[in-house]
C-alpha cells in the first residue's frame, strides 16, 4: 500500500537491519556470548491518543469510523487509552493541524482541501471529479499515493496513514433544480473557503460561491445569503441543512475522503506493537466504513423522495458528461508543473 504504512515500515525494517548488523559487528569483534543475545521487546507502556476530528456524532465517520477504532484499540488490552473530540471540540481543522504536528493531537481526521493551507499540492485530490468514485480513490490510495503521501511527510512531520469514505459531495439547494452547469450560473453556493474549493466552484459553473465558515453556514441559508451548499448528504443532514434546503442533486462531484493523520511524535510515543495494531485498525475499518456510509446515505435519501416537499434529482436527469468534461478542461489549464502531473495520474488510473 502506498501510504504511511508501507513507510513506517519500511523505516522499521531499515532498524531492524541495522541492529542486526551491530549484533553481527560485535561478533566479528570477539564478543562474549551475553554480547550477541538479543534483549527481549520492550512491552508496550500505556498510551493515552486523542482523536480529533470537525465532525459531529451524528456522521458515519464518527460511530462508524472513530468510535469503532476506540472499540478496538483499548480492547487489544495493550496500553490504549483513546479520547474522541468530535465536532472541531479542538479547533477548526487549520488550528488543529500544529496540534498534529506537535504530537498534542495524536489521530486527526481532515480533507485534502484543509490540508493544503500546509502543504498545497494535496489539494489536487479534492479537485472535482479527480476521482470517479470511491473504489478509483481507493485503488489510488493503495496503488498511486506513495509519492506525494511522502512529499506530504518530509515537509510537515505527519504521515497520512489511509483515507476513510466521507461520502460523495453534492449540491443542496432551495428551489434550484440544477442538471446541468448552467443552472449554477449566478446562483449563491456555499463552499469551503479553500483554495481548491474554490476551484471546484469554478470548475462546475458556479459563478457566485459563497465562503462562510462552518459554524456560519445554517444561518446563511436561512438568511438567503446562499441559496445552496455542497457536502456529502450525511453531512448535509446531519447539520440539519435540509431544514432549510429542499433539493438534492445526485451529481457527486467529489469523492469524499477523511484522511487520518499520526505525527512523528505520536509513533514515537508507540511501541512497534502498538504502531501495529493502530495501521492495521485503521486500513480494516476502511471497508466497514464505506459500507456504513452509503446505507446511510441511502436512507437519508429514501427519506427525501418520500417527502412530498422534498426535490431529489437523480443522476440519470444530470448532464453528468458536461459537469466532468467542464471539470477536466478547468483543472487542465488550472494545475501546472507536479500538481498537473498528480492530477494527470490520478484521472489516468480511473477505469
């Protein structure tokens, strides 16, 4: 897997090999026979990790995702303590990215978007239709993101060990039917206030987005001052935005990754059992979590087509070839250099 995993590994091999080219040294050199037996493994000392993450209880991310990998880290029975602070209790996710990196924040979970405020070429992962659906974004994970999961650790400290599915980002809006980009010519569309999203807005047609922060976006609905907002439905409704809101338009426009995130200095704090058992909780929930999010999904879903005030607009009505065919020509000329040749990997790796 082409991830943090393969490289903490790779570093633990590397002092395996070492250690035992010192055991080898000092038999060469005469040693006594104490001298070349190895010490026992340390045994794991407790370890108390806090995890953090700007989603609320009420997202499959959290009782499907978070609170899962407590479950089952303390009941290895080999030191785990593990704190939730859900619902950005830390900080929005640019505060919280320093605590990351100092170790004070052990497990994050965080979008390419808010990450690239620290390291901008993660942001071509968030790009609108990059990838064409989980499976394309999880066969990347596993297959093509090695080398800027590297770049991303040499320059901040901090390893993106796997990505957990968030759900797919869609449009919710007020009476605007939207099938096409067109219909998004003028419209207010709330957007994170991130470069890439930003971006994203441009690319499907969206000529007025709105950046309000998160905590400002339900009364910006309800004020009029967007018309519409962007987010998986499971975050949708888990704000309570479809109080406001009555269209959902199936487009799903970005594939939705939470990528967890471990500093240095929380491995340093792990034993090689620990660092173990974490990677490995972390990569199996990944399916479980997918599997949660899109029943969820579709639950929400069932709920708005049997409301009568309530507009879902399936995607075999959406000019779906315009929106990616808009997408793709914007982010042609948009990234440049090795962002353009990340981007290019990613869309040359889709079925």
């Amino acid at each position: 897997m082409g991830t943090a995993r393969s490289t903490r590994r790779s570093r633990f091999a590397a002092s395996v090999l070492a250690a035992s080219a010192l055991v080898v040294t000092g038999c060469a050199g005469g040693g006594t026979p104490e001298s070349t037996t190895s010490e026992p493994a340390a045994e794991s000392e407790p370890v108390t990790l806090t995890v953090a993450t700007s989603q609320n209880e009420e997202t499959p991310n959290y009782y499907c995702g978070v609170e899962l990998l407590k479950d089952r880290l303390e009941a290895a029975d080999i030191g785990f303590t593990v704190e939730l602070y859900p619902a950005s209790q830390l900080g929005p996710d640019a505060d919280r990215f320093p605590l990351v990196q100092a170790g004070d924040i052990d497990i994050d979970l965080q979008g390419a978007s808010a990450l690239s405020s620290t390291f901008e070429p993660i942001g071509v992962v968030d790009a609108a239709y990059a990838f064409d659906d989980v499976d394309h974004a999880f066969q990347w994970i596993d297959e093509g993101s090695e080398e800027l999961f590297t770049s991303f650790h040499e320059a901040t400290g901090v390893n993106i060990v796997d990505g957990w599915f968030f759900g797919n980002r869609t449009f919710t809006t007020k009476d605007v039917a939207v099938t096409s980009p067109d219909d998004l010519d003028g419209v207010a569309i709330r957007f994170p206030n991130s470069p890439q999203f930003l971006a994203n807005a441009e690319a499907l047609g969206v000529t007025n987005p709105v950046s309000v922060a998160v905590e400002e976006v339900y009364s910006a609905l309800q004020q009029g001052i967007a018309v519409g907002q962007e987010n998986p439905i499971v975050a949708t409704h888990s704000s309570s935005y479809d109080e406001v809101l009555n269209t959902a338009v199936l487009n799903n426009h970005n594939v939705g990754i939470h990528w967890i995130l471990v500093s240095d200095k929380t491995y340093e704090k792990m034993s090689e059992e620990q660092t173990a058992l974490l990677e490995e909780t972390i990569h199996e929930i990944r399916p479980e979590n997918e599997t949660c999010v899109d029943e969820a999904t579709e639950e929400i879903l069932d709920d708005y087509r049997s409301n009568a005030d309530f507009t879902v607009i399936e995607q075999e009505d959406i000019d779906m070839d315009a929106f990616i065919e808009k997408a793709e020509e914007f982010f042609g000329t948009y990234f440049t250099g090795e962002n353009l040749a990340a981007y290019q990997a990613i869309r040359d790796m889709a079925d």
